[in-house]
C-alpha cells in the first residue's frame, strides 16, 4: 500500500465523520432537505477533487464548511440572475411539505429561522449548533470576528421577538449577555 | 455533605426535571437551535453519498492503475 493511499482513506474517514453535522448547515442554510442534500452532494465532489489542497492535520470540518457555503452562494447567484424575483425564492422556501420541517415541534422554529438574513442565519447556526468558536465561524464565512458576534446577537434577538420567548440562554462562548439580562430582570 | 444531604438534593433536581415533550413556553433559542439541528444530524448518512463516495474512490483507483502502466 502507498502513502497516498492511506492518506486517502483518512481523508474519506474524516469526510464521513462531518458528513452529518454538513448536512445539517446544509438543510439550515437551504431550508428544505431535498435542496440540501443536492448541496452536499456537490460540496463532497468539490471537496474530493481538491483533496490535495486540504493541508492535513487541520480543521476539515471548517474546510468543508466553508466549501459548501461558497457553493451555497455561487448558486443562488446564479439562480437570482435566472429568475430575477427575489420575493419568489422567498416563497420557495415555504411552499413545502410540512415533514420537510421535520418534528412538528421543531416547525415553528424551523419557520422563524426561515424568516432570518441569510447573514445572521449561517452565524448563528455556525456559532449556535455546528459548535465552532467565533473565530472558526469568522474563517467559514470570510469576515471579521466582531462582524459575526454582532450578527449572532441580532439573529438571536430577531428569533426571541418572532417566537416571543425569553432568551436565557446564549449561544456559543458568548455568556455575556444572559448574565447581564438575568442581573437586570433578577430583582 | 452526607449522603443523606445529597439524596435530597438529587431528588429535588429530579423534581424539577423538565418532561420530555412539554416545552415551556419561555424555552431558550439556544435549545431550541441546538434541537432542531441535532435532529437532522441524526438522520445519519444518506445512502447516496456512501455510493457516491464510493464511485470517487473507485475512479481514483482506476486513474492511479492506469498512470502506474
């Protein structure tokens, strides 16, 4: 057996170990899991082409992230250019079978998530559920750290207004602000 | 603490366990987010991308034989 061979084994093995949380920001980003998993599809074939511009022994997970989020983009680009109708891709998003959204509980989150930029959403998600620090989240997303914690914070007042809870809890490495509302509201 | 302390303050946090499926309304975004993507990792691996990593490791193979001859 070579070298490369071994290390293409790794290179599977570790693509397969992301490949769920991928998925994920895949159907986050998309909104509907049929689209997501076409992302995913294409993110894999990217990734694999270029396997030898991965630098082993670093983050692959950020590495394919940040594959899929430039396909992401380049595609509704592209898609916008066709269709030119901005209100349509919005509804799109929503003309769905209500098990697309999966749980039934999860539904109305799942719609209020929907309604968030496209911006504050990937933030949140990255920061929030995929479980990278701001800086990773900054690296993925090609911007400042203090761009994205500032995108975080809207995105997660917006989802407290749309679901009209309370926000105890905070996202992320971020515990600052939990702590000064439960001083402020504390008694 | 004796054990007989912490008996009772394991029963009083069993007390106040939350039960699965009743939500309280005031439920952090955080849980909720953190849910709701946690169930789509937990579908696990589609069949289609195992078959199709499949496919780009036997090309590979066939491309690496064909350079060795």
């Amino acid at each position: 057996m070579t070298m490369t061979e071994i290390d293409d084994r790794g290179f599977k093995r570790d693509l397969l170990a992301s490949l769920p949380n991928l998925r994920a920001f895949a159907v986050s980003l998309t909104g509907r899991h049929d689209k997501a998993d076409d992302l995913v599809q294409d993110t894999i074939m990217k990734a694999w082409a270029n396997q030898t511009s991965f630098t082993a022994g670093t983050n692959m997970r950020a590495w394919l992230f940040t594959i899929l989020r430039n396909e992401f983009y380049s595609q509704m680009r592209k898609r916008g250019r066709e269709v030119q109708d901005t209100d349509g891709l919005f509804s799109e998003r929503f003309s769905v079978h209500p098990e697309q959204y999966g749980r039934l509980d999860l539904q109305d989150f799942r719609k209020a998530l929907d309604k968030l930029p496209d911006d504050q959403r990937e933030a949140i998600i990255l920061v929030g559920a995929a479980g990278f620090a701001y800086e990773e989240a900054a690296t993925i997303c090609g911007c400042a750290v203090g761009t994205i914690k500032s995108r975080v914070s809207r995105a997660r007042s917006r989802l407290q207004e749309l679901l009209g809870v309370s926000g105890e809890g905070e996202f992320g490495p971020d515990a600052g602000h939990a702590a000064i509302t439960s001083r402020a509201f504390g008694g | 603490m004796s054990d007989e302390t912490r008996k009772k303050q394991d029963m009083t946090i069993s007390h106040h366990e939350i039960k699965p499926g009743s939500m309280p309304p005031n439920a952090s975004i955080s849980r909720k987010l953190r849910e709701f993507y946690d169930a789509v990792q937990e579908e696990g691996i589609p069949d289609r991308f195992l078959d199709l990593l499949e496919k780009l490791e036997e090309a590979e193979r066939n491309t690496n034989s064909v350079k060795v001859k």
